[in-house]
C-alpha cells in the first residue's frame, strides 16, 4: 500500500494507524502527490488551511474500493496541530474500519502509554464521565479498553503522589541469556557465546554504577527503586551478582530505597545460592517468569526449561523467604491455544504470586519468529483476544487488579501488557517508568537513561552502547556522556 501525505507531517501518526489493520506489510510512501496517478491500493490524509481553518480529507483504496471522508478543525480552538492531528488520524481510521470491518480495540491510541494520557485528563479535573466519553468518542477506544485504562489509572494515583522531583530509580542491564527466545528482540547474548566477555562487562558495569553514584550524591538525588533487567540478570554467577550489588551498596544511599527487583527469569538460571544471595544484597521482589506453562509451546519459543522447572524455582523462592514474586505470561504464543493458555493462568493464580503480568505477543523486527519468514502475516492470525480476556476475568476473581500498562508496535489484535497485582503489591518501578514521572538512571549495555522533571514538564534521555563488547570498548565516552545528568538538573 501508498501512503500519501498531502499538507501535513504525521507520517508516524498516520503509519501507525494504517498499521493497526494492515500489519506486516511494507509501505511506499509520497508526499503532496496527486492519487490519479497511484496504481493500487493507498491511503490519502490531506491538510489545506485557509484563514480560518484546516480542511482535512482521508481517501483510501482497497481492492478496489473506495471510500472518501472530510472534516474541518477551527484555527481557533486549543492545541490546534494536535486537533488536527487527531483528525486526520480519525478519518483514517473510519476509513480503514469502514474497508475492512475490522475492530481495532484501542481505537487511534497507538502510543506506547495510553494510560498517560488518561492520568493527565484526572490531572486537569476531568470526571471519570468525561475522560470515557473523550476515550470513546474522540479516540474510538473499545468500553473494555476504556474500563482497564481508567481502572489502571486510578490503581496508579496515591502511588504518584508519594514521587519526588529529586527522585530517582536505578536500572541496571545485564544483557546475558541462558538462549535466545523465539519471540525476543532486546539486546541479549547467549551466556554460552559470552564466557570471555562476562567479567570484563561486570567490572565495567560495576565501575559505572561507582560513577552514577557519585553523581547522584552530588546533586542530592534520593534513590527511590532498584530494578535488574536484561536480559536475564541471573543467567551470572553468583559471585558476579554479589559484586554488582556491593557495588551498589556501597555507591548509593540507600536509607529512602522503597523496592529493590531483580529479574530472576527463567528457571533454568535460578539455583539456591543465587537467591540466597540477592535476597541478603537486599532485594526483596523477584520475576520469575515461565511465560507458558505448556511444554510443546516452551520448546517452540526456544526456551531451555519445563513447566516442572517453573515450580521447582517458585517454590524455592517462597521457601528463601520471597514474600514478591511476579510471573510473566505471554498470551498468543506460537502452538498455544486458548484452552492451553487458560491452563497456564490457572496455574499461576493457585500460585498466588504477588504480581501477574500478561504480555502480549509482539512480532518485532529483530526477533527470530520475524527474521527470514516470509509468511509473519501467520503469527498475527491468534486467538490472543481471548487469551487476554480470560486472563483479566479469571485475576480480577482472584482479587488482583490492574496498575501498569503499556502497548507495543506490531502486537497481535492491537492488543497490550497488563501489570496485575494484589492489593498494595504494585511495583513502583513498573508505574514510574511507563508513566514517565520519575528519573531512571540505567547502567550497563542497551540502557536508556531518562531524565524527568515534573514541575518543567522536561525529559531528555541519555543512551549507553547497545552490544556488550561495544559498550566495553567505548566506556570512558559512555561516562563521559553520564555529565549531561548534572547539566539536566543543573538547568543549563
């Protein structure tokens, strides 16, 4: 398909709507061209101003049908290039639903937060009346998306009022894997491959956390939350996590630390000794994350461990002491079913964790079920929606309830990740940096520092090298870009 963009600048916004009924596809695109002259299926969002106005039109061509739709934004109103973003973005839409019949759940709201946008709308006074007629009406998003984004919202609002400006959360990347999923596109390396690598990463990791700290000090930063992701932070030894730690212990103050999470992922890193160790470093909550809990879907997906294994783990870390402890589970995963799928949130739920995440799958770019395959369109062909249904029902009976949310790109039906927990057990760390309210500053390979100021509205982001061996041989650049923390808080 043609995209075409006549008078106006929201290709993403616009692509990312086509997206939502068209997925894994390519597009062409022109700009102020004349559709006469387009062979094929295309999509037309067009902006004329004149004094007064914009004039928007959307013609879009499908199997040769086609469909044209108009509107107009006053120059008057507010925030007038958003309105009129909205509204190209609207008769796009229309137009797509109108072609190919489809119901897209989240309406125009492809951003990766569509619960930001909700918790702004309470920020501003808005009723819960309101923010669902806006949702429904101007956003076009489903009565069941609308209920969970509000209800995550909501979950969210005494937990952001305890966030200071002078706050921050630690993240720390340890970018190894036991083996790479079939679904996976972070930067990760298979543990086997990296042997060598290994210590030379931790001491440099190590050595930027001593910097990170002092600077925080400096500038009279309080440390809020720990989070270890990956990767899988537990695919180290246990000597390396130990002096991870200690480097953190003895680098930051830890006096105000409300939650402190490490990744422990899949079974087949976890061993006692590893749990026993961060559990006495101070980390309290834990992920221990099976994903499925059918076997023939675990060997599809690449993953080294069983179901078995799963328990095994969980039970270890209840026996350790472990009184937090999330799951991960991914609905719409290759040869998985609804009826398997229900299996496995029955499963966890007599579990009782304390936290419950339901990702979606998503088919990214760089991920193994992506690359090579010439027949993607198949994986968006999934029974995730009722997977995703299931799920909310069967963990709202369980008394847990929704406080995070976030969407992907290329995420089967245009669906979403849910955080879940049990009554005032919400990571704190998981709302901060999906709602974008707190500063985190991230060490190691493939980390994104975000800087946040409230009271400016103000966020900038600072970028560590992706790859392991990159980030090696770059680390003294890498800490030399660590001052634009200083200069953020300092105002220049």
């Amino acid at each position: 398909m043609t995209l075409v963009f006549n008078g106006q600048q929201f290709k993403y916004e616009m692509e990312g709507v086509v997206k939502l009924f068209i997925p894994a596809q390519k597009f062409s695109f022109l700009y102020d061209a004349d559709i006469s002259e387009i062979k094929g299926d295309f999509c037309l969002g067009e902006l004329k101003e004149d004094e007064s106005s914009a004039k928007i039109r959307a013609v879009l061509r499908m199997d040769e049908s086609t469909i044209e739709l108009c509107g107009e934004v006053s120059k008057s109103v507010e925030n007038y290039t958003g309105k009129c973003e909205i509204a190209v973005c609207s008769l796009v839409f229309k137009g797509l639903s109108a072609l190919t019949g489809k119901t897209v759940p989240w309406g125009i709201l492809t951003g990766v937060r569509p619960v930001k946008r909700v918790n702004k709308m309470l920020e501003n006074g808005l009723s819960k009346k309101d923010i669902e007629k806006e949702l429904r009406e101007v956003f076009f998003v489903s009565k069941d998306k609308t209920d969970l984004a509000y209800k995550t919202a909501i979950a969210q609002r005494e937990i952001l009022k305890h966030n200071g400006n002078r706050m921050f959360s630690l993240y720390v990347s340890i970018p190894f894997c036991p083996s790479r999923c079939a679904y996976c596109s972070f930067v990760s390396q298979e543990v086997e491959k990296s042997l060598k690598l290994i210590p030379q990463y931790i001491f440099k990791l190590c050595r930027e956390l001593e910097e990170v700290g002092r600077i925080s000090k400096k500038l009279g930063l309080t440390l809020d939350t720990i989070y270890f992701g990956g990767g899988t932070p537990t695919s180290v030894e246990v000597s390396h996590l130990e002096a991870i730690m200690k480097t953190i212990e003895q680098s930051f103050d830890l006096s105000n630390l409300r939650e402190y999470t490490v990744e422990a992922g899949r079974a087949d890193t976890i061993t006692a000794d590893k749990l026993r160790t961060i559990k006495a470093m101070g980390a309290k909550r834990i992920s221990i994350n099976p994903q499925t809990l059918n076997n023939s879907v675990l060997q599809a997906i690449g993953r080294r461990h069983t179901a078995e294994d799963f328990y095994e783990k969980f039970d270890m870390a209840r026996k350790i002491g472990f009184d937090c402890i999330n799951t991960d589970l991914i609905a719409g995963l290759p040869t998985d079913t609804p009826q398997s799928f229900e299996k496995t949130v029955c499963g966890i739920t007599e579990l009782a964790p304390e936290n419950v995440t339901i990702h979606t799958l998503s088919v990214k770019r760089t991920a193994d079920l992506n690359l090579g395959d010439s027949n993607k369109e198949k994986y968006f062909e999934s029974p995730a929606a009722k997977m995703v249904d299931f799920a909310a029902k069967k963990l709202t009976e369980m008394g847990y309830s929704p406080y995070y949310l976030y969407k992907q790109k290329n995420m089967l039906d245009n669906l979403e990740n849910v955080g879940w927990s049990k009554p005032g057990r919400e990571s704190l760390y998981n709302i901060y940096i999906m709602e974008e309210v707190q500063t985190i500053l991230a060490v190691g390979a493939g980390a994104s520092t975000k800087l946040c100021d409230n009271e400016s509205k103000r966020i900038e982001r600072i970028f560590n090298y992706k790859l392991p061996l990159e980030y090696i041989k770059n680390f003294d650049l890498m800490i030399e870009k660590k001052k634009e923390i200083e200069r953020f808080y300092n105002g220049e």
